[in-house]
C-alpha cells in the first residue's frame, strides 16, 4: 500500500506528464505514458512488481 508522500510523488510526476515538462535521465521529453508510470514509481520509492516474499 502506498504512504501519502508516495501518491502526491506519483500525482506531480502524473502532472508534470499531463502539462509536457516531464524529461526523462538522458533530458528528452517523456511521451510514454507507461514511461511516466515506471518514472513515478521510481521516484516515490514503489516497485510495479510485489516482492516475493
């Protein structure tokens, strides 16, 4: 499940995506919308795929 800080990361970076401004490492424009979803979840720390545990 994820904490309040991880989904308003995931909402900026959703924005930022919606608005154009997103860039990925190398600075290109990000136009992947799956792109922006594995940049989301990089950056607030959550994973697309459940630990095996």
């Amino acid at each position: 499940m994820a904490t309040a800080s991880q989904k308003s990361k995931v909402h900026k970076v959703m924005h930022e995506h919606k608005k154009g401004t997103l860039k990925s490492g190398s600075g290109r424009k990000v136009k992947s919308r799956k792109q922006a979803v594995a940049i989301a979840m990089k950056e607030s720390g959550q994973s697309k795929r459940k630990k095996a545990s």
